[in-house]
C-alpha cells in the first residue's frame, strides 16, 4: 500500500522528505511507531528504597540488589554510577516465542507480528542507558541465541559503535539439543563491546579450554586434592616423564620436610624427567590448585596477563617462567568447559532454588577475569537467578579480589501471575544462600563464601513531586552512591549524616537547626574536601567560613544529575 502524495500539502510534503533524510541510510530500522508503546518508560525520578529484611549482612554495603524495572533502575544507576562501571554481563530474554519475553505485563509469543519489533525498541532502551554507565575501559558482554543474535550485533554497533566491537565469541554448551531437529544446535553467542576499543586492556584470561591442550604431565586419576578447602589446600599432582628442567642431568631425593614434597625421586637427564615422579603441593588457593590439577603445568594466562608455565629448578622447586602478551598470539573464539546450564539447574535445586536454564558460574566467573582488575564494579541488570553475584564472591573467594556487583532483577509479576517476585525468591535468596552458607537437599552443610548486600526498590515520583515526596533517607542514600562510598544507613536525629574518608567526605543535613553549621565547621576543621548537602545551603554557608567545604541545594542537585529519559 502507498501513501497518496496528493491529498498531502507542500509544507507536508517537504515534513515528510525532511524524515526521511534523517533516517539511516544503513544499519537495524524496526516498527518503533508500530508496535505497542512499552508502558515501563516514563519521565518520572527514580529513588530507592532499602529493605533492611531482605539485605544480608551488615551495613555499609559494598553490593546492591535492586528490584525493579530495569529501565527504572538504570536510569537511577547513570545518576549515580555514570561512567564508573568496568564491566555489565546480561543475559537478557531470547525471544524465542516461548514464553521468556515479557513486554507490558505479558509474554510475547511466536505468532506477534512485532515480535522483533518489541525485543528491539525494549533492548535498545536499556542498552543506551547502560552504555552511559560504561567506563572509558569498561566492557559490556551480552548473552544470545540464534533468535536473536543477528538483530542484536546490528544494534550493539548502532548504540556502542561497530569499531567498539572486541569479539563475537561462541560458547559451547554441553546440555542436550532437539534430536529431531534438522540442525542441532549446541552452541549460544556472547557479544563483546568496548566503550572505547582502544582504551580496553588486553585479556587477562586463562583458557578455559586449556585442559584439552595439558596431556603430557596430566594424570586425571593420581591429580587429587589431598586436603580440600577454599584456602590453603593440598594436592597430589603427577609430573609426566619428559616434564622439562632448569639442569641437565641429576637426582632430587625424595623428600617430606618442605613443599613441594617429592614421593619420589625425580631423575632428571638431558633436562627433563625420566619417569614421573608424584609432589604433594600445598597452594595458596582452591582455584590455583584445581586449574594446574585440570591443565597438567600447561602454559596458563595469569591476572597479570602473562603466559605462565613451569620448569622443575635443582633445588625442587617448580618455577614460574613468565612472557609477556604482547609477545604471544591470544586467540580464544570458542568457550569450552565452563560448566552447562544443565548442571547449574541441578545445583540450584541443591539450594532449594527453582530457575529455568540458568547459566553456568563458570561461564561468566570466565567473563569477567577478562576485565583488568580485582576491585571492578560488575553490573548485570537482567540478573535472573543471580549467577553473576556468584561469580563475582567465587572469584574474590578464589583470588583475594574486592569485586563488586549491582545486580537489577524484576519481579516478573504477569497478569496472570500478579504475586511473583523473581528478585525477592530466586535471585536475592540464591546470592544470600552462597554468601552465608546453607543446608542442601542431602542435608550437607555448604559453607558460605562471605559477602553482604543491599536489598532496594525503585520508586517512582512524578518529577513535580520531588520537592514535597522524596525523603530523608533516599537522598541520603543517592548522595553516598553518587560519592562512591558502600552505602550506610540514615541515622535520624543526627544533625549531619556523615560518610568518606579523611580526604573526601560528604554531608547531608536534612533539617536546619542551631546545632548543623557548627558540626559542619567541626567536620571541615578535620581537614580533607567537604560537600555539604541541604535543603537551605546559603543560610550554612553564611555560618561557615571555610575553604574546603562546599555546598549543594538539594534537591536540586539531584533531579538536575537525574535528568530526562524520553
């Protein structure tokens, strides 16, 4: 059907060549004015609300669970986090048809004649604001299936930029496939977009497929954990016979008195092992020991980004010899052994959880060791059953790291399922579950992996209601997120809530009375930067004479840092 030009005036006309010269030339066009508005997009601010029932552990806390819509919650998140997130995993809806899509309150089925439509303008919505929260280093990975993958990559480039693409990676997955399908698939996708490519460090991954690549000194049998435990554990680890040395020729004795302990003697001729020889090794942790168990002394990549392998010293030492990436080729285009999500469905029935196709620890425990750094900030706003938190403690249980993770999960309440709330029984209580310990179903204690975190609301308020609705704690809360600082509670009736360090603290002093500017001036005398918030900052500042304090009108300064989302 075509438009009949005639009915339409000049200055329509010229309207209507005007739009169409605007839109791209080339690139992802989809039904925007077509399909069904999404109902979750609003111009209203955004604030949070702490439930102090549904946290775990104590305050201040360093990682955040929020319930909400994710358009919500990421419009709160680039008040307070813009451009300090170093990494974002999601795994966001396939859009199978299958019932996995929800789009205004309701699944989205095969049969839509929008189908894509509507995953497209619901995914390009939340891509544009997560991309805001990315740090100039920082790394987005992005789950997919055929479904989708082809319309996603197109969208990837038009929000990050095709030049900001590092890779498509393919993930094999080891479940079960369609038997009667014509193709059997067994592999899903992981899109990987920089903020700004050249500002992204090179990998520090290990191979997750190295096992496959270790045979020479690997002993699957006789490789056991001796003494089992996250810390300091013990190991048998066969050397094979060939297991190259830093001498040529000679013995070192068997021995018991210092590690690594030889069970053995290890004859060494013509530089290298002649016959294998057991060392009971005790490792500084659980991961190192279980990745040289799984890859027999293979070359690894280490946290440093440098190829790793080992070479037996005279004195029986295993010694480290290290090249730099620079030097090496590192390509990986195929994940492999990270786990299935068969195995992680049965683990979550172990916590007495209930998730479809959750995703393996594994998998994304692998990700994020892609990013430099163990202090990143991991965001995963479709978070699902909570397998990033997982990932995020496992790792810092394994290395010592200080990760963080905000993690944004909707109830996933439907008309026809208005009680449930995905965040609060599944993904709160598995993140909870790992970090305290719990009972599985064979009535074994599992021991927890420590952590605590912040269990929040969005909450919505008409921007013309800021001034008369929003409260004392949800500023204070926004204040401390926007510094950067784990979030404490608001203590009432204390003049001047507090938090920072000695060299940068931040102020809010919710009501103005005789005691507020002579804390203020108390607090400014400690020395270090000051920013005092208040909803009456000149009458403050007329009290206070001090250089290194300022001061900002609230809230003001929060709904102007807020902003519009249209």
């Amino acid at each position: 059907m075509t438009d009949n030009y005639e009915q339409y005036s000049r200055e329509e006309l010229m309207r209507l060549l005007r739009e169409r010269d605007r839109k791209p030339k080339f690139g992802l066009v989809w039904e925007r004015n077509e399909i069904e508005h999404d109902k979750s997009l609003n111009d209203d601010f955004v604030a949070l609300d702490l439930d102090h029932g549904l946290s775990c552990g104590n305050a201040p806390f360093e990682n955040l669970i929020i319930e909400g819509d994710n358009f919500d919650a990421l419009r709160y998140l680039r008040m307070t986090h813009a451009g300090r997130v170093k990494c974002i995993y999601i795994d966001p809806p396939y859009n199978t048809g299958n019932r996995d899509f929800i789009y205004n309150d309701r699944f989205v089925d095969k049969d839509d004649a929008y189908r894509h439509s509507k995953w497209l303008e619901f995914m390009y919505r939340r891509l544009m604001l997560a991309k805001d929260l990315l740090a100039d280093d920082g790394v987005i990975f992005v789950s997919i299936d055929d479904n989708e993958m082809l319309h996603l990559g197109m969208l990837m480039d038009q929000v990050f930029g095709e030049k900001n693409c590092l890779a498509k990676l393919i993930w094999q997955t080891d479940g079960n496939f369609d038997n009667q399908a014509r193709y059997k698939i067994c592999h899903e996708y992981v899109l990987v977009y920089a903020a700004t490519e050249n500002r992204v460090e090179a990998p520090p991954v290990i191979d997750p497929n190295a096992e496959e690549t270790g045979k020479l000194f690997r002993d699957e049998i006789r490789n056991t954990i001796v003494k089992n435990g996250p810390k300091n554990p013990v190991s048998d680890i066969v050397l094979r016979a060939g297991f190259p040395a830093d001498f040529k020729e000679g013995v070192i004795p068997a021995r018991s008195d210092k590690w690594p302990q030889f069970l053995s003697d290890a004859v060494i001729k013509d530089g290298a092992l002649v016959r294998d020889v057991t060392l009971r090794s005790g490792w500084a942790n659980k991961k190192l020991c279980e990745r040289f168990i799984a890859t027999g002394f293979s070359p690894v990549w280490d946290t440093k980004n440098q190829l790793t392998s080992f070479i037996l010293t005279e004195t029986g030492a295993l010694e480290n010899v290290k090249v730099r990436a620079e030097e090496q080729s590192h390509v990986i285009s195929v994940i492999k052994n990270v786990g299935s999500v068969q195995a992680s469905s049965t683990e979550l029935v172990a916590q007495g959880i209930e998730f479809t196709y959750p995703k393996p620890v594994g998998l994304i425990e692998y990700l994020i060791s892609m990013v430099q750094g163990e202090d990143v900030l991991v965001l995963d706003f479709f978070a699902g059953s909570g397998t990033t938190a997982h990932a995020v403690m496992k790792l810092n249980a394994e290395d010592g790291g200080k990760r963080r993770f905000i993690l944004v999960s909707s109830t996933e309440a439907t008309s026809e399922d208005l009680d449930k709330n995905l965040c609060r029984d599944v993904c709160a209580e598995r993140v909870r579950r790992v970090s305290q310990g719990y009972t599985n179903k064979k009535g074994e204690e599992v021991e927890g992996m420590g952590g605590s975190f912040a269990y929040l609301r969005t909450k919505r308020i008409p921007v013309s209601r800021v001034f008369n609705d929003i409260q004392h704690e949800q500023v204070w809360r926004a204040l401390q997120l926007i510094h950067g600082v784990p979030l404490a509670c608001y203590e009432k009736g204390t003049p001047v809530q507090l938090a920072g360090n000695a060299d940068d603290r931040l102020g809010y002093a919710p009501k103005l009375s005789e005691a507020v500017p002579e804390e203020v001036a108390r607090i400014a005398g400690l020395g270090g930067r000051l920013v005092v918030y208040s909803w009456q900052p000149g009458q403050i500042r007329q009290r206070v004479e001090a250089p290194n304090v300022a001061f900002e009108k609230i809230p003001e300064f929060l709904v102007f840092r807020f902003g519009s989302c249209k």
